[in-house]
C-alpha cells in the first residue's frame, strides 16, 4: 500500500468497528463532504434513514454516471470504450437498463434455488472441514475454508472452472484492492471481461446447465457478447470475495464474543437470525457503488448539487441507534432484519439469497465440526484499502 | 387492539419487483415467487396474526414493490 494514500473515512475501521469519526459525522451533521478515493469530492451520508432514502431512490441518485472512467490519471476512453466496458455490469445502469438485465438473473437466485443448492453446499463445506481436519492444526481460516467454499459454489453455479480458480481469485483481488493504480484494477477488470469472453464463446456451442449456459439459451438473442461476459464477471468476483470475508471475519466475531458464540452453540436454531446480525455488525462492503445527484437534492439538511459524487456509508447506518438499540454490540438475540449490508433499493444484491444460504450451512458445521476452535496466531491480518472489508489471513487451531 | 393485530391489506407492484425475495423469506405464509422470481402474493389480507410478519416483509422490500394498503 503506498504511505501517501490516506484511507476514506467511511473505510477506516479499528477491527470490527467503524472509526469513531465516522459515528460522529452520523451523529452530529449526518452529511460530510470527503475526498473519495479517486481524488474528487463526494458526500459522504451515514444515517439509517437517509442511506436506505439514497439507495431506494435510482431516479435522483444514478449509478450509470460513472465517474470512474474520468478520474484523475486515468487516460481518456471513447464513448464506445465505456460502453464496452460496462456491458452487462449491472451496478453501472439504472433503470429501465438496469431492470432488463436484472430479470434476466432474478430467477436464479429464489429462495426456492436456493433451497435445491442446499444440499450441494452442505458437501462443499463438509469436504474442507475434512481436508482441514486430516491436515490438522494449525490452519488459515481464509485459505482453507472461506475463500474455497463460495469460490467453488459460484464456479459450479455460473460454469466457471473450478481449476481457473489462482489466475481469478488473483485478479478479483486485484480490481477490489483501492491500493493499487487506477489503470491497474481497470487492466485487471479487463482481463476478467477477456476470460469470461472465452467462457461464453464455449457456452454459445455447448451450453451447459449452468447459470452462463441458461443465458446464452434463453437470452442469447438478447444479450451482446460483451453483456454476457460482464454479467459472467461481476456475478463471479461478487460471488466469491464477500460471502469469504464475511465466513472469516464473522468467525473471528463470534470468537472474540464468546458469550454471543455460546448462545449459538447452544441454540443453533438461532443461525438465521445470527447471519443478520454478523452481517449489520460487520457491513463488510463499505459503500457500494458511488452514486452522482441527477438534480439538486437536499440529504440531512445539506443542499447537494446536480452531478455530485454521494457514498452511502454502509457501516455508519448499520450501526445507527436509528435502527438497532446499543448498536455497536453485537447480538445475535435481535432483530436486525432491516440492515442495509446487502444495500437496498433496485441494486440490492442479488446473490444475497445465496450468500444467506452460504452462511447459514457454513458457520454451524465449523463450530460443530471444531468445537475447540480458537484463535491460533499470529494475530489475523485485517484488510483495509479494499472494496471489501475482511482478513487477508487468519490463522486458527482446535 | 394492538397495532400489531390490526388487520392488513397488502398490495403488490410486479413490475417494480426486482426479485430480491426478502418478502419469501421473512413471511412465505403470506408471499411467493413465480418461475422468474416475480413476487406473488398469496395472501392479501392476511389474517390479524401475520399482520407484524406482512409489515415486516413491507419494510424489508428492497424495490418499494409492496406497500400497505391503509383502509
């Protein structure tokens, strides 16, 4: 990470909490101008209220500006260059754009889908919770078990190959970490597109039964090569790097809060509603997409101008007294249904009926697999200066 | 009568529905999704006692697709 580059306020974070500064802005103005990561200002909003307003509203607060491709020091694309660029990324479109790509994918992500991989998650996990125990302690949480099993889950579900997994998860890391260049995560978000490419021209002659095969067969009229590859490649570098940091990190949570880990063990009926509730406490995705005003608009009393860059701060509403009682706590007895972790409004995420899933089969199988699970040193390694917040390493031992 | 036990009226907007299923998976008495993950409604007056589960499954639409009808 380069020294001079200082962390955004709505990403810095002291292990699992949101800065302290960030709570305050909540507290006292609500709204605040900062300077984003990519060098020009934005409005920072952090209440409850105003965030779920913000994101519920895709009129007056539009993802497809991207201000991205005209940040400072990054070269000059053509009109045609954007567009292909952001083919088939839904997180670039608004409605009614954003609508049309959406159904297409809607039905693959039910709950009733959902239910039917169920099954098939149940023996994902169970095969790395084995290979875990055969190799014995110590192990790296990350490696060995939260990154593989959403990896190899989404994989199977779009139709990706499992054995392409080093060259991806590399460059997955590469687009999310905020460290690097610019140019550097738009090369790799590039090759990502060229790879899935590949993936879609195998799908066009011999579609499979997966997520990629069921587009080109029911949509492959509709869609332009360049969509299908950038729907490919969103859903895989979102389907693999939040669900991992959330099997880590909440791991190293329900640890470092045995009292809120007995209670699970004990009642391990309570995983759906401890899966909220990581998932509030937590807020591993800092902000989501950066949204531009479409038109004059006022947030928390601050008047905001037509075509200005606003961040919703995820962790700063999900820890709003507005929505939960000692929010800074986690509780695994709450309430904590209404949270903004998956966003809200038409870009709420997708997967995240499988990312509920995910978690709900994996969290009690390690606790039941390793009932002497502890932290193993050295210390995890927190990440910062990425999209997604999480742990780079995590050691462990039982 | 409690808030929570007065009856309800719900209505659904399919096409605003984005599918995201939060309203299944908070209350499945009361909501479904077809083939295309379009909600469903099964039940648009629920009895007085899913009343708290049909104003929890309104909050927690994403897409602004169910609302309350108030009679």
């Amino acid at each position: 990470m380069s020294e001079s580059m200082t962390l955004p306020l709505h990403m810095r974070r002291a292990e699992f909490d949101p800065a302290a500064e960030l709570a305050a802005v909540r507290d006292e103005e609500g709204v605040r101008k900062v300077r984003t990561v990519f060098g020009v200002d934005g409005w920072l909003i952090t209440r409850f209220a105003d965030v779920r307003a913000v994101l519920g509203d895709a009129e007056r607060f539009s993802n497809a500006h991207q201000m991205v491709f005209r940040i400072p020091g990054m070269p000059q694309r053509t009109d045609e260059e954007i567009a292909e660029l952001r083919a088939g990324n839904l997180l670039a479109f608004d409605p009614p754009e954003h609508t049309r790509l959406r159904r297409m994918l809607t039905p693959e992500f039910t709950v009733r889908r959902m239910r039917r991989l169920e099954p098939r998650i149940h023996d994902i996990v169970t095969e790395h919770l084995d290979a875990m125990e055969r190799t014995g302690p110590p192990a790296d949480l990350v490696t060995d078990f939260a990154l593989p099993i959403p990896s190899l889950v989404i994989c199977e579900l779009l139709g990706v190959p499992y054995d392409d997994r080093a060259d991806f998860q590399r460059r997955s890391g590469r687009m999310l970490d905020l460290s690097l260049p610019p140019q550097e995560r738009a090369a790799a978000s590039l090759e990502s597109r060229v790879y899935m490419g590949e993936l879609v021209a195998r799908a066009k002659t011999d579609p499979g039964d997966d997520l990629l095969g069921m587009l080109v067969r029911e949509h492959g009229e509709d869609l332009t090569p360049a969509e299908l590859a950038g729907i490919g490649s969103l859903l895989l570098l979102a389907g693999h790097e939040t669900t991992s940091n959330m099997l880590s990190l909440g791991t190293l949570a329900l640890l470092r809060n045995p009292e809120q880990l007995e209670l699970l063990r004990k009642e391990p009926e309570r995983i759906d509603a401890a899966v909220e509730e990581l998932l509030r406490w937590l807020s591993i995705v800092h902000s989501g997409m950066t949204k531009v005003t479409t038109t004059d608009v006022e947030v928390a009393g601050q008047h905001i101008p037509a075509g200005e860059i606003v961040i919703c701060a995820l962790p700063a509403a999900n820890r709003d007294p507005a929505l939960a009682a000692d929010p800074d706590r986690l509780d695994i007895g709450r309430d904590s249904l209404g949270h903004v972790a998956f966003g809200h409004g038409v870009h709420h995420c997708l997967g995240a009926p499988l990312a509920r899933m995910e978690m709900r089969v994996a969290f009690p199988a390690l606790l039941q697999r390793f009932p002497g699970l502890r932290e193993a040193g050295p210390e995890p390694a927190f990440r910062s200066f990425n999209v997604v917040y999480g742990l780079s390493s995590f050691k462990v031992a039982w | 009568m409690s808030e929570e036990q007065k009856p309800v009226r719900i209505r659904a907007d399919r096409d605003v529905c984005i599918g995201a299923g939060m309203c299944v998976m908070t209350a499945e008495q009361i909501f479904d999704q077809d083939d295309d993950g379009v909600v469903v409604l099964l039940e648009p007056e629920p009895p007085a006692e899913h009343a708290d589960l049909a104003r929890r499954a309104v909050r927690a639409c994403p897409s602004g697709a169910l609302s309350l009808v108030e009679d």
